[in-house]
C-alpha cells in the first residue's frame, strides 16, 4: 500500500490526514462508505480522488486503529 498517497499539513484541513494533492480528508472518505456510498461513486463526487486514494484512506484508518488505545462505547440510557 503507498503510504504516500495519505498526508497530514497544519496548513491543510487544520493537520487532518488527506489523500495528497486534495483537501480531500480520510474521515470523509470513511463517512461517506459507512453511509453507504460506493467507490464509484466517490470517484464521480470527487474527481481528483482516485480508487488508489480511496483504498490508501481504507488502509490508513485501519492502521490507526491497531494502536494499543481503548475506544469505550458508551450506551445512551433512557
């Protein structure tokens, strides 16, 4: 995977990690499949994004969570 495709610039979206040569940022990218959206999709949204961009943000957001960090989930009582 080419790590070099994800960047993070404090002057670019405030240091969030982006496809390079975007301001296209890897949360974005995770929303937008989580609500369902297909690579396709993304790729006609987004023109300067590339499926190589779209599977590096993939592959970065699970890297980042391979860290040793507890993510609690809480539960909303009523």
């Amino acid at each position: 995977m080419d790590t070099k495709l994800i960047v993070s610039n404090p002057s670019i979206m405030m240091g969030k990690p982006v496809i390079a040569g975007t301001r296209i940022p890897v949360e974005l990218i995770l929303e937008k499949i989580a609500a369902g959206e297909t690579i396709v999709q993304l790729l006609e949204e987004y023109p300067r994004l590339t499926e190589a961009g779209i599977r590096a943000a993939l592959h970065f957001a699970s890297q980042a969570l391979r860290a040793d960090v507890v993510y609690p989930i809480h539960e909303e009582t009523p």
